[in-house]
C-alpha cells in the first residue's frame, strides 16, 4: 500500500491551445498554415464545454486542474484588452471552485499573439514589458479565486523548438538568438513573479504561490564512458538545473512546477534500450528517472509539484501502467523526504500535440473530434479511485 500525504492535489494538466479551438489571433493558427500542419480549428472545443469536462474531472474525485490563459485571446491587437475574454477566464476559475478543483493557472504555454511574434517575439526590447501588461490585467482579473500561478511553461522545451530547431513559431535556428531569449524568459518570470506578489499584497489576499512549469527530462549514462559521462552531466545542467538555479538564486520560486515524460539514454545503442518500454512516439518509459530527478530536486528545499506526466498511447492498459508506476516513484521520493505536494496527469482530454497534430492520444477522457464526444477511458477511473483515497 502506498499512501500518499492527506492534502496532496490530485488532477490534470491542458492548455489553452490544445482544447480551446479557434484561438485565430495566436501565432500557432499562422504556423499551422505557414506549414501546413494539421490545422487545430475547433480543437475539442473546450472553450464552449469547459464545465462539462470539468463535471467529469470533479466526478473523477480530482480536487485540481491546471489550464492556462490564452494571451492572444486576451490581448488580441497590441494593447486592446477585451474584457469579454478576461471575463471568460473568470468563470472557468468560478466554475473550478464551484466544483472544489483547485485551479492551477498558467500565463504562458508555449502560444503568444500574433502581432507579439510580428514584432519581433520575445526579441523584442519591450517583449518582456508588453508580457508584464498581458500579466497585470489577468492577475487583477482572476486573484479572487487563484492561488497557484505558472508564468511560463517549459521555457527550454519553447526555446529549443522555436529558435534552436526551428520546428515552432517563429521558426529561428540560431544558437545566438536562443540565448537572448533564454535572458528574456528568466527576466519575464522573474518581474511577473514580483508583479504577482505585488498585485495580491495590493489587495490584502494571501500571499500567492508563483512558479515555471520547468520540464525535467532524465538522462541515464550506461557505461563507465567518461566522454559520455560529461556530455551527460553537462545536458543534464543544461536542460535541466540552469534555470531553476537562476530563478533560485533570484527567490523567484515559491516552489518547483515539474513536468516529467521520458529519458535520454547513452550510448544510444546500447542492448540494454531493447527491454526499456516506449510510447507510441517512440519516448522511453522509465518511471526511474523522475524518482532520481526528485532527489536531485531536494537541494533546493521547496515544494514540488508535479503539474504535468502522462503518456500518449493507443493502449489505455499501458497508460494505467504508466500512471502506477510513476506514482510508485513519486512515493518513494516522499518517504525518501522530497516534499511532493501534487500530481497532474497530462492530459484530461485527448489533444492537439503541436506538430504532431491530434493523433498522440494523451487523454484520460477520449475525444471523439467529429462529434466532440468525451468518453471516460478505464485508466480514469483507476486513477479516480486513487484521488479518492489518496493512496495507492
Ligand atoms: O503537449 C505537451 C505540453 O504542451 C507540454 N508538455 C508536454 C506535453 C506532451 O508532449
């Protein structure tokens, strides 16, 4: 029996771009074109069906759910905010409450507004100002009912795809550029993490819980190759530890957002990779990595939270198998005194997968995207029962 901490947060992760649908003034809705990629169009049309998805996530005994704002929405043209929008945000959080779900609200996944990126993105001298005006006004809007905040999801997951490989808006490939922006990001996080405290202060509510959405991905050396040993100490701080470390050092952190997936392994063909297990877009599974990343994590001495880990398979028994084991990993690194306060599961839904379009089904409730049918798999309702009873 594994139990886990009474008041842990049990629940899901989206984002706005992967379930709303329409969101036309995102620089998303241009690359699907400028690419031709699979057009995200009505998505699963969550921004009409929100308390829908959100009855079943409260019949599935989640007490959280994270989801993030769509700034394009927003602030569709520079510097007209529409209401209507923030007003829109305001009962997806009424709507949480209303249900005991404890929202979880991101500012920031990967998507900007169109006329942001045509100016030059996160380039832009005043990119991290006109970030913090988008954050003022939905902060303001939406203290009443949220206490956990996300600035910014998986900043070097964004910067690799948008300005080292290219494959994401705006499409650079320029090591020199993917450092500014590396500046600008920390810098974002870093004054939306002062504003947010700032704001709450202003209107005496208690004192919020700001942090990234940093994504953590295990790197496993299996020899004694001291090459392969350093290539992989040095990704590991790389990908993983410099920014964390930077917003540490910064006390921009009221604890750790982690979102965990997979491993990369050395040598990459080694026999012992023929028995590690994979998902349908060939990412290896190994629940081992995120209890030894946990450990790692200890040093800094803040809550953890792991706001997102899920697998995207066409066999729902190996997503069970999935979610078991990492919660077993999860619990090995409470008893070992990490201080894990929740876990997410990606996705609620079935989703847009960027590139990738929609067939990666990630969901624990499937999504039919001809009559937008939800259908709740098996593996939620074992998942359910662990919400339930915190244990396992
Ligand atoms: O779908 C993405 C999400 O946007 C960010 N984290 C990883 C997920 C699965 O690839």
């Amino acid at each position: 029996m594994f139990e886990f901490p009474k008041d842990f947060w049990w629940g899901t992760s989206t984002s706005s771009y992967q379930v709303e649908g329409d969101n036309f003034y995102s620089d998303w809705w241009w690359w699907e074109k400028e690419r031709d990629l699979e057009p995200s169009g009505k998505c699963c049309r969550h921004y009409e069906l929100y308390k829908q998805d959100f009855d079943l996530a409260k019949a599935l005994n989640h007490n959280a759910h994270r989801f993030s704002i769509e700034w394009a929405r927003i602030e569709p043209k520079k510097g007209f905010f529409d209401l209507s929008q923030i007003q829109h945000y305001r009962d997806v959080v009424i709507s949480l409450r209303e249900r005991n779900l404890e929202p979880i609200v991101t500012l920031n996944h990967f998507t900007l507004p169109l006329w942001f990126v045509k100016e030059g993105g996160w380039l832009n001298k005043k990119a991290v100002d006109y970030f913090l005006h988008y954050v003022e006004r939905v902060v303001e809007g939406l203290s009443f009912g949220v206490h956990f905040w996300i600035t910014i999801n998986e900043p070097i997951v964004y910067i690799y795809q948008s300005y080292f490989k290219g494959i994401w808006p705006p499409g650079e490939r320029s090591f020199l550029k993917s450092i500014k922006i590396y500046k600008r990001l920390v810098l974002a996080h870093i004054n939306s993490y002062k504003l947010i405290h700032r704001i709450y202060k202003e209107k005496n509510l208690n004192p919020p819980l700001v942090s990234i959405a940093k994504h953590l991905r295990g790197f496993s050396c299996l020899t004694r190759n001291p090459y392969h040993k350093f290539i992989f100490s040095f990704k590991d701080y790389l990908f993983n530890f410099m920014m964390l470390d930077d917003l540490i050092r910064n006390k921009s952190l009221d604890f750790i957002g982690v979102n965990y997936y997979t491993v990369e392994f050395l040598p990459k063909n080694s026999l012992q990779l023929k028995d590690i297990p994979k998902n349908n877009l060939g990412w290896f599974i190994y629940p081992e990595g995120l209890y030894s990343l946990l450990l790692k994590l200890k040093r800094y001495n803040l809550d953890i939270f792991i706001l997102e880990n899920g697998i995207s398979t066409g066999d729902d028994n190996q997503r069970w198998s999935f979610i078991e084991a990492h919660l077993k990993q999860i619990h090995k690194a409470i008893e070992k005194k990490v201080r894990v306060i929740g876990y997410l599961y990606w996705s609620l839904l079935d989703n847009f997968e960027w590139e990738k379009g929609f067939s990666p089904r990630f969901g624990l409730i499937e999504v039919d995207y001809q009559s937008f049918r939800r259908t709740v798999r098996r593996s939620a309702k074992n998942f359910s029962k662990i919400c339930k009873e915190s244990k396992l």
